[in-house]
C-alpha cells in the first residue's frame, strides 16, 4: 500500500449518523498525522468477509460499532482483558505481524469523561447503572476499578441485572435488581445505560433515587438535551451530561491505539457539540 495514507474507518449497519469520521478527522489534524478514516455499512452477513477483506487490502484499524461489537471478537487473534470482561470489541487494530487486536475503548472513555471532564468522584460513592445490555456490561469493570462503595444494576427485567452483577461480582461490590427492588435512598452518581433514550423513552426506575446532589449522566446523546438528561434536570438534580464526552473520550483512546498519540478531546468535543447543535 506503499504511496497511500493509513485507511482506518467504523464499520456499523446502520452507520451513516456516525459522528466518528469526523472526530477521528480532528485528532489526525491536530496531531499531524496522515490518514483516512471512512465509514463502511456492512450487513452482518457480509461483515467476516468486509473485515477480512479490509486488512487484506492494507487498512490499519477499525472502529466496530452496532450490530457487529460481539460478532467482532471471533476475528481477532488477541484482545485485551478490558474486551474480554465487556464481552465486545469496538476497536480492532492490525499489527505489524498480521495479527488483530481487539479492544474495547468504552468503558475508558466513559471513565475519562466522568472523572477528569466532568471531576464526579467514583471512589466510595453508590452508583446506580441503569440497563443491563451490553452498553451497560462495557463499563462496569473500569467503574469497578475505581472502587466505588457499591454499583446496583437496574434493569427492566430483573433477571439481565442479576446475571449481569453475578458476572462481574468477583471483581467488586456489584448488585442486579428489577426496577420495584431499589429501595429509595438517592444515589451519588446514576449512569443511563439503556436504549431507552433512542426511543424517547425514559427508564421506569423510581424518582426517589435521585437526589438533590445526584450527578446523572446519559451514554446516549442527541441535539439538545436527551430525555433522560432532560429528567434528571427536572428532579432537581445537581448536574446531569449526555454522552457526548463519552464518545469522544473513547475514540480518543482508540486513536491512541493506532497511532501511539493521544489527542486533547477538549477542542473536538466543543467542535463536535457545536456541530450537533447545528445539524438537523
Ligand atoms: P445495548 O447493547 O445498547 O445495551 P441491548 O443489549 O439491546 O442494547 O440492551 C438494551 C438495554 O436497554 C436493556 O437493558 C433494556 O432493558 P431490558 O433488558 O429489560 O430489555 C433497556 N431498555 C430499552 N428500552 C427501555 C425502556 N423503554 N425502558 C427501560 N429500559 C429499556
């Protein structure tokens, strides 16, 4: 592939709303590095066969997003345990030797938005993680890992949450309940990692988990607030932040992957809220 850039791009089905071209787009040019990053709608079907193919041809790295995040793992020759524990990759870099690596760059980058963006303490405080799907399953590890007092896992149906908390129960004070289970002392920090958002809808957990001092923050993002954000606000608490941190912090960390650089997220997450704001 000699004469041509590094191809990177995110393959997803559908793909097209994908805000990451244009992240990765900003951090090549603030870090000066030369590459293109496109994007690739590939059906799960022909998702081996895109992939395969990809690398054969000399692409560098993929962003793997929805439907294709556990389909992925199957693809890779080694992944981090951070993949591992998620059970989902959403980057896959090609290394020198031919080999695929996968990572899940997730739950770092909600990490990252949190503690050092937004400065919410995780260490001894109750988290509540509403969703057990498999945005919920990414992030529970790191969040472990700055050891918070407890995280309760809230799911719609019961049994997801409870799965979910005996799975990761050896690596910290982790519970599962239904959304009639929560008792009603407010939380310090509720994280929105359901779909409902998408929909317009809004999780069913019980008002009284919310406090006043609450920070709440939503994996899902839009133009102007999400419903969840828009809630959190109305029940008076202290600060709530759709996901936009999130995704940037994420890509940020795959970029870093890649190309051995982290880029500052600061000016790409001003310039991404900035065209969001703008579009549609
Ligand atoms: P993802 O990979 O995005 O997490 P998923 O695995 O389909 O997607 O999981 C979606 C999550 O959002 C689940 O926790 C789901 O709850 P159930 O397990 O009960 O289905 C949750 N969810 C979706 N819509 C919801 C709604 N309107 N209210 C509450 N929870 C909702």
């Amino acid at each position: 592939m000699e004469g041509r850039v590094d191809q990177y791009a995110v393959v997803g089905h559908p793909v097209a709303h994908s805000f990451s071209p244009f992240i990765h787009s900003l951090f090549a040019r603030q870090t000066d590095q030369s590459l293109s990053y496109r994007l690739m709608d590939v059906p799960p079907e022909r998702f081996t066969e895109q992939v395969y193919e990809f690398f054969a041809s000399g692409g560098r790295g993929l962003n793997v997003t929805l439907p294709h995040k556990t389909r992925a793992l199957a693809l890779t020759h080694e992944l981090t345990e951070r993949a591992r524990l998620a059970g989902a990759l959403n980057t896959l870099v090609s290394r020198r030797d031919g080999t695929l690596l996968g990572d899940n760059t997730d739950g770092a980058g909600l990490v990252q938005d949190l503690t050092v963006n937004l400065r919410v303490p995780i260490r001894g405080r109750r988290i509540l993680l509403i969703g057990a799907g498999g945005a919920a399953r990414g992030v529970i590890a790191p969040l472990l890992a700055l050891e918070p007092q407890r995280i309760v896992i809230a799911n719609r149906t019961a049994e997801r949450a409870a799965a979910l908390a005996a799975a990761f129960g050896a690596l910290g004070a982790v519970q599962g309940y239904g959304f009639g289970e929560l008792g009603a002392q407010p939380f310090d920090v509720i994280i929105n990692a359901t779909s409902a958002s998408l929909s317009g809808e809004l999780p069913g957990v019980p008002v009284g988990l919310f406090g006043a001092h609450t920070f709440c923050y939503d994996m899902a993002y839009g133009r102007g607030d999400t419903p969840f954000v828009r809630w959190a606000r109305e029940l008076g608490c202290r600060e709530a932040a759709p996901g936009w941190g999130m995704l940037v912090e994420q890509a940020a960390e795959s970029f870093r992957l890649w190309r051995g650089v982290r880029p500052l997220t600061a000016p790409v997450l001003a310039a991404l809220t900035g065209r969001a704001a703008a579009s549609g």
